[in-house]
C-alpha cells in the first residue's frame, strides 16, 4: 500500500467509527454488530503501526488509553469558569426575575430551563474541528489538563463530524458523570471484594477524571453532558441555538432543556422534573434557569462570582423521619467494625429502606443517637441512605445514652483503634470467624485464585473441622480431607441449618481447581492476599511496575509512592502488610506450593535497568519504531515515561514534526534532548 492510500485508508476509518461510535453511544443505536466495529478499529490500529505519521491525536484509537501522568499540567481558562447563584425557594426565584426584569427596561425576555446535572465541570476547547485540550474547573481560574483522560470518553467527540457549523475556535463546558448503573457496577464488585465501597458517582467521576493511567479511566465508562458553547467569532444569538448548534456538531446534549415564557412557565418545568428525573441515567440536583439571548447576557453581566443571567434551583435531599431500633455492628475481612442502624422500614425516594450504615463510633457519637430515638434519614447522591440528625421533640424522656461496643460481636476480643482512624478493629485476624472466612473468600474468588467450586459453606466445614485455617492451607488439603466432609447450609425457609456432606465428585473438582490455580498470574495472587487498599487494579499495577514480590515487599514507602496511581494510603497499607512477620510467612508458604509471585517472562530482563529512574517524554515520530514501542522499551529497561515537560525531566526524546513550544520549553529548562539514535545507544540497541 502506498503511503497516499494508506492516509486515505485511515481518514475513511476514522469518520466511519466515529460514525457508529455517535450512534452507538449518543443515540443508542448499534448499526453495525460489534464484532464489525472491532475489525475496523484492529484495522486501523494495524494501519497506524504501519504509518505512524498518520496516527493522529484524534484517532479513535486514543480513545482505549494508554498515557501515564504523573501530574497535570495546570491551565489558566480562557474564560473563567463561573458558579451560579443557588437557592432552595420559589420566592427567590421570582426575586431573581425581578433583578433580571430590572436589568432588561423595556425588553421581552425568555428563559431556557436545563437539569442541573451533578458531575464534574470540564471545558473542551476546539481549534479546526479537533480537540486541542480537555480542562477541570479547578478554582474557577485555573485548572488541570486532563486531555489524555477526556479522551477516553466516547461520547466526547476527538473530532467534529464533517458539515458541522461550529467555527474554527470555540470552547464548550459541560458535566462529566458516570451513570449510576456503571457506579453500582463499581460497588457491587467492590463490596465482593471487601473493599471500602466508593461514596457517590460524583466524587468517583472526580476521582476517575484525576487518575494518572488513562486505560483505567477507560475501563469506567464515564459520560458527558456538554451545556455551554463559547466563541470569540458570534454565530449565535441565543443559548437555545448554541445549544442546537453544539448538538448538530455531534457533542452530546441532554434533551431534557426546555424553553420557557416566563419564570411560572420555569417553576412548572422545575415540578415536572422534581420527581422524573429519577428515572434519568445520572444524578441531578436542580435545575439551571437561563436568560435565553446572548446580548441579554452580557447586559446583565457578572458578579465577581456568577453569572446575573442565571440561577440554580436546587432541589431539596429526599428525607424520612423513622424510629432507630438497633444499632447493630458488622465485621469485614480486614476486621473493620461498622455500626449498623436498624430502622424502623420507611418509604424513602421510591424504595424500603430498613438500614443504614453509622460509618463508625465519632459518627455515632456526633449525631448523638440513642436506641428508640426519631432519626432522619436522607437519600441524596449517596446511594446508601444515611441518618442525618435525631428528632430531639420526639425523644422519649427515658431513653439511655448509647454506648459503643467495646468487644468484637463475633469473637468477643477487645477492640482496637490505631492511631488517626475512626474505625474501630478486631485484632483477632487469626481465630475471628468472619475474618479467616472472609479472607479465603476473598483468596479464592474468581478475579483472584479462581477456586469458586469452592462454595462459603464448603470454606465454613473445613474451617469447623480444623482442616484449614488460612489460604496457604488449601494448598495442602487431599481429596480425603474433602471426600465426605459434612458442612452446615442455611435454610432460610425453615431458619435453620441442615448437616450436608460432600461427593466424591465435587471433592474431585475442588481439589483439581486447587492444583489449577497455581496457574493464576502474579498480579492475581497479589490480588487474592487482600491487602487493604489493594484491589485487582491496583495489583495489576503493581505487578507491572514491581515485576516480583521481592521488590514489592523490599520497598520503601518512598518508593512506592513512585510507582504510577500508588498513594500515601495505599503505600501505607502495603507497608504495614509486609511488616507483618506473619504475613510474609504466608506469602513463603505459597510460595513453596507453586503460586506465581512474579511476572512470567520479565526474569530475563532484569539487570538491563540502564534507563532506571530517568523519566523521558516522547514527542514526534521516529523512523525505527512507533511511540508505543518506544515507550514500552522505556519502561522494559526501566525508565518512566512522562506527558509533559517539567523542570525534572531527565529527557526529551525528539522525533520528527515535534510541535516548536515542546522543544522550546525544553531548551528554557536546560532538558538535555535526544534523537532516536541517541536512545537505541542508550539502551545497547544501535547497530
Ligand atoms: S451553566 C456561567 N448549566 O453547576 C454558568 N451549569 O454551580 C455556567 N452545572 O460549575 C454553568 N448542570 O458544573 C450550567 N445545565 C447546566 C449545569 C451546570 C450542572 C454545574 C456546573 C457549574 C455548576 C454551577
């Protein structure tokens, strides 16, 4: 293939899946299967190997990640990205139509009504049809440079569709969510797990927007709402026709906006929406009112921290008022105590709510509850409910103080609490029931060891009988100590256990997926040892960094805060496991038994560290290889590779058509430069 129809071979490929990839995630209609959709992007990923002068920035490739940064750069907004004037009241908001009538003598005016949708503020800026840089709100001034990341979300297009009107410079805001399923998806897997479970899908798509490895922001599927367009150049003259504009140029915007007459004409949208917006895939806290004429706008102008166009009504949280029946506590893997409101069974934003999680003792204590008190509730963005506050009016004269308790309600050992944590433990982890069981649940799930023939009662039978005790154990079981063992199951029709005894049959399975779990890769079982703060991603990212448990449980907390998406909590924790002696007697167990604790094939690699600790950005293209190769070469010799050019960076890699303001920021900070041949020297390669 000459390199002409190769360019033309791509461009077609590209507006096709971007095609689709509109209709799929904007309208909702799959046109193509995605087996079909698949084999176009492979064949384009395979073109851009092969060209790599036409892999562009706003290929759909990018949209899979793959950039690592370590800290974003930060941006000064080309406008300053305002907040709104807020309220809870009707009154305030004829108030408001007062000010705005006021501002406008003698002029028709009219509002355009949008949801308030609850996510996180970004601005897009766009220079001939291509999307130069994604930004966070930050302070209102300035904010972080989190393109590579904004790129991972389809409904964001990389590339405005052929035919659009929009002009060649102009910038749209909008709200970066994550739909509420994907954020149960999250939690459901992660209370399998064990883990903490995330708070809100806001603050998730806050946490997700600011990660550091952009393929892991792909894989949570964030959305995007875009409200607002900007340009130096006018081309409209209302808000309700760059809106339309905006959603002819493919961004996506949310239908649910409405025109209207007046502020009644607005309040009736505001009731329309109080209760259906439910029934939206993403949370809304209000609704935004805007004066629909631009040159209106701007003659109401600015306070120093809101528009005087618009305003943000807020609807209020939903909430119950219920009697508290119990305080009850419940004992996790890592023997995390949680306190457990019991609550009478109360209606609450459309579902029975009989529970609530109390966090830990500060929060009981701070609310002040006792046993029998008028609690109320509330079901806000979180989507577990929580107690809010107590009725004192309607607190019975005779009710005691609530004390916390002092022993672990499964084991009956004292409790701990360390130093600057809330929670109170149960340091009993070797003989504490749901701890030992929770722990090889956890060691054996499918996302870790793979042993699920392995039910919880079977776990509960060899853990009555003494056959195991911890995870290293299964390892030494024989099908004797299975065949025949006798195990308690729970039937909840008649609220009790029945005695049980295990075939031959499945005694069999369960010792052969034992043996087959030795297969299971290193990051897996790093995952199954259930260090707190280590979930399977995490793990992965470990086991790619780290390449074997040696150098993961030898390193210092500094040293693991280097490693990309380790934080302080997550050093902490590994830290804390590792010098544990009982922990790393475990780990030489398992070890002994045959489970991998290093990546396969890297073994050869070691000692070829020539590049360790330098940190290199790539710019340009290369004659020899693509950026990726040059990039996991950087990695496999063990060098860091970085997205932008700080005062710190040991090297610039240079290609060809690297952009002019790289290299002169990197001259202005004395980075030394190097070509492609300088970098195969480094790394022995340059023959
Ligand atoms: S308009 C100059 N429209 O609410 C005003 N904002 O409190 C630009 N928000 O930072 C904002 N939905 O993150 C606007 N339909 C909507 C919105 C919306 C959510 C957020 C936005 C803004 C905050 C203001």
């Amino acid at each position: 293939m000459t390199r002409e129809e190769a360019k033309k071979k791509i461009d077609r490929l590209i507006d096709q899946i971007d095609y689709y990839n509109t209709r799929y995630y904007q309208d909702s209609v799959s046109e193509i299967s995605d087996y079909e959709f698949d084999r176009m992007l492979k064949s384009l990923e395979s073109l851009e190997e092969q060209f790599p002068e036409f892999k562009y920035v706003y290929s759909p490739t990018q949209r899979v990640g793959g950039t690592v940064t370590k800290s974003f750069e930060t941006v000064v907004h080309k406008n300053a990205m305002l907040s709104l004037s807020n309220t809870y009241s009707e009154q305030e908001l004829f108030d408001f139509d007062k000010r705005v009538a006021k501002g406008l003598p003698d002029q028709q005016y009219e509002y355009f009504c949008e949801l308030k949708f609850d996510g996180v503020a970004i601005s897009l800026w766009y220079e001939q049809g291509i999307l130069q840089r994604a930004v966070t709100r930050g302070d209102g001034t300035q904010g972080d440079d989190i393109t590579p990341n904004a790129k991972t979300i389809r409904s964001i297009p990389l590339k405005l569709k052929p035919g659009n009107s929009l002009p060649d410079e102009f910038e749209v805001r909008g709200e970066v969510f994550m739909p509420r399923k994907v954020f149960e998806a999250i939690n459901a897997q992660k209370e399998a797990d064990g883990e903490t479970l995330l708070a809100n899908p806001r603050n998730t798509a806050s946490g997700t927007l600011k990660m550091q490895d952009s393929s892991v922001v792909a894989g949570r599927k964030l959305d995007c709402f875009l409200y607002y367009f900007q340009s130096e150049v006018p081309v409209v003259a209302t808000h309700e026709e760059a809106i339309h504009l905006i959603e002819k140029g493919g961004f996506n915007v949310s239908g649910t906006y409405k025109k209207c007459r007046n502020m009644q004409e607005a309040i009736a949208y505001i009731k329309y929406w109080e209760q259906k917006r439910f029934e939206l895939p993403l949370d809304t806290d209000g609704i935004v009112i805007k004066v629909n004429r631009l040159e209106q706008q701007s003659q109401l102008g600015f306070t120093a921290k809101s528009p005087r166009w618009a305003i943000a009504y807020k609807y209020k949280t939903e909430g119950a008022t219920t009697r508290l029946n119990d305080i009850t506590y419940q004992v996790g893997r890592t023997g995390a105590i949680t306190p457990v409101a019991e609550l009478e069974p109360v209606l609450l934003a459309g579902t029975t709510v009989k529970r609530a999680s109390l966090h830990n003792a500060n929060e009981i204590e701070r609310l002040g509850l006792r046993i029998g008190d008028f609690v109320h509730v509330e079901k806000g963005g979180e989507i577990i409910p929580k107690v809010t506050g107590v009725d004192m009016d309607k607190r019975a004269p005779n009710l005691e103080g609530f004390k916390y308790t002092e022993q672990c309600p499964e084991c009956g050992t004292g409790l701990i609490r360390r130093e600057g944590e809330a929670v109170h433990y149960c340091p009993n982890e070797e003989a504490c029931p749901p701890q030992v069981l929770g722990r090889i649940e956890h060691f054996i799930q499918r996302k870790a060891m793979d042993i699920e023939s392995l039910g919880p009662e079977t776990i509960r039978g060899l853990l009555d009988h003494g056959r195991i005790k911890d995870p290293a154990d299964l390892y030494g079981l024989q099908f004797e100590d299975l065949n025949g063992l006798e195990f308690k199951v729970y039937s909840e029709k008649k609220a009790d256990f029945s005695v049980r005894s295990l075939r031959e049959k499945s005694a069999q399975n369960i010792i052969n997926s034992i043996r087959n779990s030795k297969e299971q890769p290193f990051e897996r079982v790093l995952f199954g040892l259930g260090i707190r703060y280590v979930g399977a991603t995490v793990s992965e990212k470990l086991a790619g960094y780290f390449k074997d448990i040696h150098a993961l449980q030898n390193s210092t907390y500094e040293e693991l805060v280097e490693a990309p998406e380790i934080g302080e909590r997550i050093a902490e924790s590994l830290r804390m496991y590792f010098d544990n002696p009982k922990n790393r007697r475990l780990i030489d167990r398992l070890m002994r038994y045959g489970l991998k604790f290093n990546v396969e094939g890297e073994k050869e690699n070691a000692g070829n560290n020539v590049l360790e600790g330098k940190t290199f950005v790539i710019s340009g293209v290369f004659e020899n290889m693509s950026r990726d190769e040059m990039e996991s070469s950087i990695k496999a010799h063990g060098g860091k590779v970085v997205s932008s050019i700080s005062s710190k960076l040991d090297y610039l890699v240079a290609g060809d058509k690297m952009g002019p303001a790289k290299l002169e920021k990197a001259q202005k900070l004395n980075i030394t430069t190097i070509s492609e041949a300088d970098f195969l020297d480094m790394i022995g390669e340059n023959d």
